[in-house]
C-alpha cells in the first residue's frame, strides 16, 4: 500500500503530464487563417534562398540606409577619416604628376639653354624644307631707292625696313601694308622734321621690340620707339658711315660698327654711351651679337672676322676669306657665317681660328670667259639655333644650305628666284618665313646697276613637309 503522499505526488506528475500534453497538442486554425500562413511561408522561404543572389538596387540601397541607421557615431567619424585621408592621398598624388611634368618640362628648357650657350642646340629643319612656288613669294613696294637693311619684329608681325632714300617703313607682315613711314630729310632742314639725311645702312630692334635703331652715312644713330616710331634720341660719336647695329639679346645694350673701324657701345633705356673698342684694320661692314657680353665683326678689306669680349676687354681674330668680309651672321652661341666678295661662304666655330668649312664661289660666276668673276655675297642669315643658312648676291637668287652635323659642311638645298641685289635677309623667329631686301644697287656702293629689278621687300615662306608629305606654307606670310 502506497503512502499517502507517493499517491498525491503521482497524481501531481499526472496532472502536469496532462497539462503539457494538452499544451503540445495542436490547436485547429480556420480554413481562410491557414491559408494565409502558408502563402507568408511560402514567401518567406523564397526570400531566404534569394540571399545568394545579386542584391536589387534598390534592396542595396535599403541595406546601405539600414547600415546607416545602425552605425553608431564612432564608427561614422572613423569611416569619414577614412574617406578625407583617401581623398588627401588621391590629392598628393595627381599633385605629384603635375610637378613631375612640370619639372620635366622645365628640365628640357633647362637643358635647351644650357645646349643654346653651349652652341651645341641645333634644331633640324633644313631637311624637311620644300622650294616655294615662285607665285607665294610676296612683293612689298615702298621705298624709291634701293633697300640697303630690313629686321623683323620679335613677335614676326612686322618688319622694319631702311633705304638709300633715307626713310624707314614699318610693315604689316598679315597684310603687307605699310603701318608708318619716316620720311627721309634734306640736308638743313633736320630742325624743321626728325629722319635721317644719308643713306640708311643698317638697322635693329631690341629683343622685346621695345627700341628700334637705325644708322646712316652721316655719323648718326637714331632710336626710335619701335610700337609707334615715334624718335626717342640720337647717338653721335662715329667718326664715319654707321654700318651695322646689333642689341644684345635680353638687353638693351646696343652694339654700333662704323667705317670708322671702331666698335662702340651704347646703353639706349639710359641714352648713354658706354665704351669703344679698337682693332680692325679697314672699314667694318658687318656685326651681330646674341645674349653672351660679346659681338662678332666683319673687317671688309683688313679679312678679318674678329670676335669682341667686352668684359675681358680683349678680341679674337679669325682669318679665311681672301677678299672683302661683308657681311656676318651668328648661327649660335659658338658658331656663325660671314660672306665675301671673294664668292666665298664660311662657317666659323668660335673655338678654331680657321672656318670649319668654305664654299668657294658659292653663287657662281659672271663675266666674259677668261675674265670670269665670282658674284659676291652681299648678305647671309642663319635661322638661329638651326642647320639652316642662306645667302644673297646678285645672281637673281637667293640660296638656301643645310650645315652639316657639328658645322662641318655646308650643303646647298635649293634657290629662291629674286632679281637684283640681296642687300639683307633675316629668317622669322618662327622660322616660317624668310624676308630679303631687294635693290637695283649694292648696299655699300653703285658698282653696278641692275636696272630690271624692283626695289621691294620680298617676303618668301618656308613650305614643310608633314606626316602626309603636303606642303604647310606660313599661316602669317
């Protein structure tokens, strides 16, 4: 017989089985309720295998707005760090690109100048020059005697000419018209009009075209405000013809050759004198100068090429031509052409005495057989900084040559048909077009007469040969 609480606990555990057996037992749902739940099932069954699949944007978005929601503002400051630092680094390095271009940049210019005072920068252009077209060749008519010098603008939008009428012209090189013309002035009347009396020889413009200076046969130099040739002051102190001026590039230190076999120096922005500088045996006829404190001369008759050092006070002499050295042009810093009455053309490097290379009787020759003479050259360019030279007389062309490499040769290209004497030719600084000075008589004398030429500029542009081998002409000539 049970004890009276074994009994009561096992009814206890009865009861409680009871009711958890009735707590387990399922509860029947109406019809409609059912249904419901399975269609929820169903879809909730689809959404959880979904999860490997490529989010919706939108569901992206959702997720994004919840993760937002449900960053805490520690996280949000450290996730904004992240994103300023990011953006800083990006920053750094597209700075980093600009100054390593820039810094090559500046690097080849660096090493462009260092080659240009070298004298070892020499662009090649001759060989990808064509011969223009004798109808792109323009004419400018102005002056009533013959053109004696000519220099082109800085910015190669004007050309300044002078003649043996005594007046100087400004010229539009677009349009070919005359911008401003200074008349010439008789003798006595130079109170009454500024201009010059004599025969104008030479001329030349600052390298920031800010000065222009002309020379004449009567001893004088006149400057002139280039923009509006408006007469700044006069130079006097040449005991004879003023033959060649030059500025120092970057400067406006102005270099003056005279008949008179001295070299002067001048400070036009001051209007003052500086120095003369001795040595030349015969009337000199030619000089030029570029950015180092020096200037090369042509010694006519004396046949000599001397180059001026002006700080050292002291002259190098160079000897080549057999005849007259009329005419001289830099080519660079260390190298440089002259040409003679001789026929000759010469290539000079500053470091050798003797030219580097001579071409005899450059133009050819003229006369009856047997008593042939060679054509002088009365005037010579170079493109600067270039393999490109060319050289004008009076055999009805102009001549175009290609300098060999380290300016060892001198190899003719092709000519460019112009009547009369090339008094003066300069190349563009763009090196687009090259313009000549025509006259029916040489610059320095009236040995002979040319009667069927015209006095006039001639403004030639130099065609190169692109990518598809057409001709591009110069958009400004």
């Amino acid at each position: 017989m049970a004890a009276p609480g074994a009994k009561r606990r096992t009814q206890k555990q009865q009861r409680g089985a009871s009711a958890s057996g009735a707590g387990r037992k399922k509860r029947k749902l109406p019809a409609a309720e059912e249904k419901a739940w399975q269609k929820a099932g169903s879809k909730l069954n689809e959404e959880i295998s979904s999860d490997s699949e490529p989010d919706s944007p939108a569901k992206k978005k959702n997720n994004e707005a919840e993760e937002e929601i449900d960053e805490t503002p520690q996280e949000k400051k450290l996730r904004l760090a992240k994103l300023y630092l990011e953006q800083l680094r990006q920053q750094e390095e597209e700075k980093a690109e600009e100054e390593a271009f820039e810094k090559d940049l500046v690097a080849g210019r660096l090493k462009e100048d260092v080659l240009e005072q070298k004298g070892k920068l020499q662009r090649q252009i001759a060989k990808i020059l064509q011969p223009p077209e004798a109808s792109d060749i323009r004419i400018l008519r102005g002056h009533q005697l013959p053109i004696t010098c000519l220099v082109i603008s800085p910015d190669d939008k004007c050309i300044f000419s002078g003649a043996k009428d005594c007046s100087i012209i400004k010229w539009d090189v677009e349009s070919g018209k005359k911008l401003h013309v200074i008349h010439g002035v008789k003798k006595g009347a130079e109170n009454s009009h500024v201009g010059h009396t004599a025969h104008i020889l030479c001329i030349a413009i600052s390298s920031d075209g800010k000065y222009l200076a002309t020379g004449d046969r009567n001893k004088l130099i006149m400057i002139w405000e280039a923009s509006t040739c408006k007469h700044l002051y006069k130079f006097t102190g040449h005991r004879d013809a003023v033959s060649a001026l030059s500025f120092r590039k970057g400067t406006h230190q102005l270099y003056s050759a005279s008949h008179d076999r001295s070299v002067k120096v001048w400070n036009v922005a001051e209007n003052a004198y500086v120095e003369t500088l001795f040595g030349h045996q015969d009337v000199i006829t030619g000089l030029d100068s570029l950015s180092r404190e020096c200037c090369v001369t042509s010694g006519g008759r004396d046949g000599t090429v001397r180059v001026w050092k002006i700080p050292e006070e002291s002259q190098l002499v160079f000897y080549g031509h057999q005849g007259s050295i009329d005419c001289i042009q830099l080519i660079n810093e260390e190298h440089m052409v002259s040409g003679a009455d001789d026929g000759s053309v010469a290539l000079w490097g500053l470091s050798k005495k003797k030219p580097l290379f001579v071409v005899r009787k450059a133009h050819g020759l003229h006369g009856t057989q047997g008593l042939e003479q060679p054509y002088w050259i009365s005037s010579v360019a170079a493109l600067l900084n270039s393999d490109l030279v060319a050289t004008g007389s009076n055999n009805s062309s102009v001549k175009l040559w290609k300098c060999g490499e380290g300016f060892r040769k001198l190899e003719p290209l092709f000519e460019i048909p112009l009547v009369g004497f090339v008094n003066s030719l300069k190349f563009s600084n763009s090196g687009n077009f090259l313009v000549a000075g025509i006259g029916q008589e040489h610059r320095l004398g009236r040995w002979w007469r040319i009667k069927e030429a015209k006095n006039s500029i001639c403004i030639v542009p130099l065609k190169k040969i692109t990518a598809d081998n057409t001709q591009t002409p110069d958009k400004d000539s």
